[in-house]
C-alpha cells in the first residue's frame, strides 16, 4: 500500500504528535553537530508546481538537501499537467524516475488522482482545497509558543479557504478550540467541518462557525487570517475587497484577543487588506518563525513517507 499526504483528513491524533514532535527534533539539530545524519541519501524530490511559490518550494528543496537528498524542481510550462500529457501519464512516468513528488496544483481531484497512478509517495503543496504542511506548521507554531495546544483557542478570521481547511483539520485533532469568522458564503467546506467535528468529539475540541471577526477574536491565544483572494480567484479580487473588508486583522481586532495572543498568517500577505503593516509586523506576529517552520516540519513529514520504518507514524491519504 502507498503513503501519501494529500490532506490532514485521515491522519490521527498521533501521527500528528509524531509529527509535530519529530519536527522540533529536526528544529533543535539545525545548526548542531548531530544534524550530520542524512536519511534520504541517494534520493530525488521532485516538486512540481503549477502555481508560483517562495516558502513551499524553497523550504522543501532546503529540507531535501538538509536530508541528504536532492530535489528537482518542475515548473507548469515544462510539464502541462493534464494538458500536454495525461495526468496519469506524468504520475506513472515521473515515479519511476524519482522517490517523491511534492505536488502544488489547482483541483484536489488532479492531486488524488496523480497519487493514484504514482509507484512513490505524493505530498500536497498546495491544493484549492487543502495545504497539509500549512496546518501542521500553523499548529506546530502554535505549539512552539504555548507548549501543549490542546485547550487553547485559536481565531480563523476571513475566507474559509484551502488554509482555513487544513488549520481547521490540524487543530482539531489537537484538541483547540477554533473559531471561524467568515462573511455569509465564504465558510469552509461543510465537508471538512463535519469531519473535523468528529475529531473533536475524540480530543475535546470544539469548532464555532460565526460571522462577526470580534466575537471569533474576544481572549482567545492566537489569531489567523489569510488572503481574501487565493491564487486562480484574481478575477474576484475587487468584489472580494469590499465582501471581507470588515475581516481586516488590525490593531482593534487584535485588542480583543488575549494580551500574550499571537498572529499568524502563512504568506504571502496583501498587506493592507486582510492584515495592516502594524500588525504583521508587530509585537504579536510570529508569521516569520511560522515561515521558517515549514522547513522543520517538511523534514519531519519526508522522514516520515520515506524513511517509515525510522518514524513512529505512518500517514495515509
Ligand atoms: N504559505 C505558502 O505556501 O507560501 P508560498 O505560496 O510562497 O509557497
């Protein structure tokens, strides 16, 4: 049977911990001496990407090479996913050449269905619907700052978006308290906020769905936001504007949080509509060490796929 991480939706509990803490592991033997271990030698990453990307496809190639392995980043006009070959022709031909494939694409379905026909394990760059290694960060950030998550809340203020999604589904299964604030229309997929109730009924979470950004923010430990308009969506931008313009995260939605609360955002930002200059870049923010631990926790989620026998838990999607 094939591993992959196409979304956070099947993994327990426990395999995000293993995650989560194999992460702050590889965070901790940066820079030391004892980071000299190299799991993946004689291994190639491709990444392939259809959208462009900073922090997904530098941290994995950094994470690749700090394992031992090489990568081989594959750009929307040398492959045409689905358009110059078949989807399966590319997954069935692509795996034989290389170990993994991290994937970023516009329909999830294009993603299953890759992973579907691949001989190697197939990790989620990026869908419409989910960002698995976004979650995991988010949450592992989260974690970083308060020590255990489980009971802390956390605001998602904003689109109910591929983001919104894998947060929901991360923290969930965690143990948080979330609230979402979205406009009427916007929230997540009633799909996914079905399952992650289930996973709350298991860790004591629990999810609130609301429409007033205040309501969702009052005390809680950290509040998200991300971008009004997502990559594919540009032609809804100004009609987006004005529909989430009470959504904006600025010091007054801030003040209502919890004085130690901390905000995050996973980049890149429309500074000066979902979020101002003075919070991005203020006191509270944390959204550059959340950048940097995508590196982490990518090394974790690698390790895990393709060295299975050193991890303690094995992801499925
Ligand atoms: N957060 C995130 O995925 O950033 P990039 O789009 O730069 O990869």
């Amino acid at each position: 049977m094939l591993h992959h991480l196409l979304s956070l939706e099947t993994l327990t509990t426990g395999d995000v911990s293993s995650l989560l803490s194999q992460a702050q592991t590889m965070k901790r033997q940066r820079g030391t001496s004892s980071r000299s271990t190299a799991p993946l030698a004689g291994q190639t990453i491709a990444l392939l990407f259809e959208k462009p990307s900073l922090r997904t496809r530098v941290s994995f190639e950094v994470a690749a090479l700090e394992l031992g392995a090489q990568s081989l980043y594959l750009s929307p006009q040398e492959v045409g996913l689905g358009k110059r070959e078949s989807v399966g022709d590319v997954a069935r031909v692509l795996s034989t050449y290389v170990h993994a494939v991290v994937i970023r694409t516009f329909s999830h379905s294009i993603l299953e269905e890759f992973a579907s026909q691949s001989q190697v394990p197939v990790i989620n760059g990026l869908t419409d619907a989910h960002h698995p290694c976004q979650g995991l960060t988010d949450v592992f950030t989260i974690a970083e700052e308060f020590g255990d998550v489980a009971g802390r809340t956390l605001a998602y203020v904003g689109d109910g978006n591929n983001c919104a999604h894998s947060l929901l589904q991360a923290a969930l299964k965690m143990g948080m308290h979330v609230r979402i604030a979205t406009p009427p229309g916007y929230g997540p997929d009633p799909m996914v906020v079905a399952r992650a109730q289930r996973d709350a009924m298991l860790t004591g979470g629990s999810i609130t769905l609301l429409h007033d950004p205040f309501d969702a923010v009052r005390g809680v430990d950290a509040i998200y936001t991300d971008v009004w308009t997502s990559m594919g969506q540009e032609a809804e931008a100004e009609q987006r504007r004005a529909i989430f313009a009470a959504y904006q995260v600025n010091a007054a939605l801030v003040h209502n949080a919890a004085p130690d609360s901390i905000v995050l955002h996973p980049l890149p930002a429309h500074r000066g509509e979902e979020i101002t200059d003075e919070v991005l870049d203020g006191s509270h923010s944390r959204v550059v060490r959340e950048a940097e631990n995508r590196l982490h926790v990518q090394k974790a989620i690698l390790r895990t796929l393709l060295v299975p026998a050193e991890s303690l838990a094995v992801l499925t999607a």
